[in-house]
C-alpha cells in the first residue's frame, strides 16, 4: 500500500486506528458541548441577576409609591390602611449590593471645622480628617418625621447614600465614605462623608455683584448637562435639580449634589409619585399630576437653571402650584393639543379653564423678550428646555450637543473661571429663601388646590388682561 509505513499496518490496525479516531472525535464532542452549555448557563444567570435587579428595583418603587395619597409628604414605604399599629410588618429594605462586610468607621476620625448649612431639615459641616488632613464636608443622615414615626427608616438618606455610591463622574459630588457616631441605633448619627466643594451655585448668584459672562454660562450648563447625561444614562432621576444643589469648586467645576430625592427608573417607568421637584423648579406635567413621568422634569429644572443663571433671580418663583402654573403659561403659553397632545387627561387638567382667544404668544417669542440679549441658539435652547410638552424638551444628551455651545463665545475653561470666597469654607452660610422639595417639609399642597379658577376670564379683565389665579 502506497504510503505505508514499513510496520505496514494491518487490517486490525487500521480498525483500531479509527476506533481511536472516533473516540477522541467523541470526546472533543463532549467538550464543545460541555462548553456550550457552562456557556449559556454563566448567560443565564447573568440575565437572571440583572432581571432580578430591575424587578426588585420597580417593584419596590411601584408598590412604594402608586398609591400614595397626594398631600402628604413623600413615603418610601407602603401604607397600611387601619390603626398603623405595626408598620414594620411592611418595611422593604433598600439592598445594597455586598461587596463584602466591612464594618463603618466612626465619625470621630474626623475634626469638625465648621457648620456650613444648619437648618430643620439638614446639616452639613465642613471637617478634617484627622489622620490625612483632607477636608471634606460631613453630611448627617435626616430623618424623615413621617418616614421614622413609621418605620424608623431613614430610607430617603438610605437611597441617597446607594445612588452616590453608583455614581463616578466628575460633575457629581464624590461620596466618600459613610461614618457612624457611637450612638449606631439613632438614625441622626449615621454621616456621609462627601468631597468638600467650596461654593454653591445659588450663594454665588446672590452675592456677585456682575452676572456671569457669556462663555461662563455655557461652561456650567455644559457641566450640568454632562452630569445629567450621566444620571440618566444610568437611568438614575435627580428629581431635586436647583441652583443650591449644584456646587462649584475653586477650579471651576460644576457638581452635582443632594441626592435626598433621586431615584431609579425602569423602562417603562413606573409610577412615580409627583411630590417632587422642589416648586420653582417643577415641570407643568408634575404640576397637572402626571403619574408617570421621565427624565424631561430634569430637564425642565435644567431650563429654569439655566434662565437664573443668567439673570440671577429665579425664573418661576410661584408662591404655591396654582401660581407657578400661571406663571409656567405667561411665559411658555398656553398648552394646545397641537402643543402638548394629551395634556387634557392630565388630573389637574381636567379641571383648568383655560382661555380659548387672546392666548399668549408661544414658548419662543415670550423667552426671547425676556431674554434680549441672549443669542438665537441660546434661546432656542432654552425655549427647547422649557417646553410644555415633556416630549418636545431635548435630552440631556442632545443638549450636549446643541449649536449654542458650538458658538461663540466658547465655553470658558474651567481652568480659567473666576474664583470667588467660600463661604463653606469660612462661615455658616445663611438659608436660602428657595423653598425646598416637597419630601423636605415643604407642605405639598398639590391634591388641595382646585384649578378649576385658573384663567377665568373674569379674572383675566380684573388683572388689566394678565393671567390670573383663584384658590379655593
Ligand atoms: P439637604 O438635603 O439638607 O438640602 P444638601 O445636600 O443640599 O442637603 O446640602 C445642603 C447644603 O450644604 C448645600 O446647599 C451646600 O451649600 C452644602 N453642601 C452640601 N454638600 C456639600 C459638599 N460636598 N461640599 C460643600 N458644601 C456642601
């Protein structure tokens, strides 16, 4: 046989040759099989830990806060009908992921050099760590009244200590570390330990004494919508977005802090509860009670940052909801169908008498005569963001991107920006006079007002042909 060896193979051989041939086919076989299946189980189980994820994540919120009466503040918890005699029966608690037990260090690791913001509902300090030297500012966990009486759960603090430690980018404030003080059992004794950042957007716009230029206007909104992109990219809301919520470092970079209201989202989002936002900064669908409702109301406080930080006074101070609705349509016009299709079967819609003639001007006109000396880019950025159709406002992404930036002047470096004296640094700063998100002890009056007054025409000829409100 051509090709043989010299021990030329025998018919024996040849049978045993391929017995062995099929053999070791067999067993490479197996193992690919073997591989396939370890393969699609790892698949499975990964797809099986993020469904887990997502489902605990929306049951929780849906359960926490679909039907939650709309005049109290906000609840993390589900409400019991009846005595309220053991709530605790109904506590969920928040899950952290284990990366491994390490137990908190104390709070006295760190010297206290001064309070930066004490008020009813918060206090923050600025301190040292002992060890380091490294300041950072000290952040003490509220406990929410009605939430503790429940449940003893400070579980806004719970949630915001879980979104911080998801978050690493560089226009939102750094949590550190969370500290205990020896007490452990009180909630009050529970600290963040977060970056220490020197100044406030909203102390900066109240003390200086020029408005900030062109070019630093557009370097703090690209820095808010970059830190915005973000979040929602990570499906995380703020839900709290204002001017003394950003702060600002000596080095001109803009972070995003107070993470007490923010939360996840699922797609689709659940429903939510619209007790959020503090007033001035409220989308109009939050304020017609939207049940469910997306990254547009950030969106929307996005816009209203971004008129005050160019005027320095904050665009929609209404003194309660009716008022910051009218307020909302003397500048933004009134909703039509056309405008904001389905806006009519919004609860606090329903009720809302609006003026068929004579109706303002649309978005456009009213912010670019408020506006002069914005550019056409500009205000068409911020009537984009102020749009009454949440639909219609762009995302924090395409914003990123929007001609306004593109223009002339370019964003100022951060590098270059001005710096100015940190009242965090030195002294307690005075409260603001901004009011505070409705789970901050703002009592939420939404539920109590009735709109059905709003834009009688009446009303309308008493106030010279204004706007008008009426509460009942
Ligand atoms: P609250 O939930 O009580 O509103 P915030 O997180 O908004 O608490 O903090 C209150 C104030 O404390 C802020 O407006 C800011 O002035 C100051 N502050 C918060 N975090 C920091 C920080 N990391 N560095 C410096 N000051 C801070």
């Amino acid at each position: 046989m051509t090709g043989n060896s010299r021990w030329a193979n025998t018919e024996e051989d040849a049978v045993l040759e391929a017995k062995l041939k099929k053999e070791k086919e067999e067993k490479k076989r197996l193992k690919a099989e073997k591989a396939a299946k370890a393969e699609q189980e790892r698949q499975h189980a990964a797809a099986e830990a993020v469904r887990q994820r997502e489902s605990q994540v929306l049951q929780q919120q849906e359960e926490e806060e679909s039907d939650r009466p709309s005049v109290k503040r906000r609840r993390l918890t589900p409400e019991r009908e009846g005595d309220g005699a053991d709530d605790t029966e109904n506590v969920k608690l928040l899950r952290f992921e284990a990366t491994g037990w390490v137990p908190s260090r104390s709070v006295e690791k760190y010297d206290k050099l001064n309070d930066i913001e004490e008020g009813a509902y918060g206090w923050v300090a600025r301190a040292k760590e002992i060890k380091t030297g490294k300041v950072v500012a000290l952040k003490r966990l509220k406990l929410d009244h009605d939430e503790s009486m429940r449940t003893g759960l400070p579980e806004t603090g719970l949630r915001e200590i879980q979104i911080l430690k998801d978050c690493s980018h560089k226009n939102i404030v750094k949590l550190q570390e969370v500290v205990v003080g020896e007490d452990t059992s009180r909630i009050e004794n529970i600290f963040l330990v977060l970056e220490f950042v020197e100044h406030d957007l909203k102390s900066i716009l109240e003390d200086m004494p020029e408005p900030f230029l062109a070019s630093e206007v557009k370097s703090l909104l690209l820095q808010l919508a970059s830190g915005v992109t973000y979040l929602h990219e990570h499906w995380i809301l703020h839900r709290d977005l204002k001017t003394s919520n950003l702060l600002l470092n000596n080095r001109g970079r803009l972070k995003i802090a107070d993470f007490g209201m923010a939360r996840y989202v699922g797609d689709p989002a659940p429903k939510l509860t619209q007790l959020v936002v503090t007033l001035w900064y409220r989308a109009p669908e939050l304020l017609l009670g939207t049940k469910t409702y997306g990254a547009p109301i950030d969106m929307w406080s996005v816009g209203c940052i971004f008129a005050e930080v160019l005027t320095r006074e904050p665009l929609l101070p209404g003194k309660n909801e009716v008022d910051a609705l009218t307020k909302i349509f003397e500048l933004c016009g009134i909703p039509t169908d056309e405008s904001w299709p389905g806006f009519r079967r919004l609860p606090n819609a329903r009720t809302l008498r609006l003026p068929s003639k004579n109706a303002p001007a649309s978005t456009g006109s009213a912010i670019r005569a408020r506006f002069p000396l914005l550019t056409a880019a500009g205000s068409a950025l911020l009537s984009g963001l102020l749009s009454l159709n949440p639909d219609a406002r762009p995302t924090a992404r395409e914003m990123l991107q929007h001609a306004y930036f593109l223009q002339d002047p370019k964003p100022k470096h951060e590098a270059m920006f001005p710096t100015f004296p940190s009242k965090a640094g030195q002294e307690r700063r005075r409260r603001h006079d901004t009011p505070n998100a409705p789970g901050r002890g703002q009592a939420a009056a939404l539920g109590a007002v009735d709109f059905s007054g709003i834009f009688t025409g009446r009303d309308k000829e008493e106030r010279g042909g204004g706007f008008s409100l009426r509460m009942v």
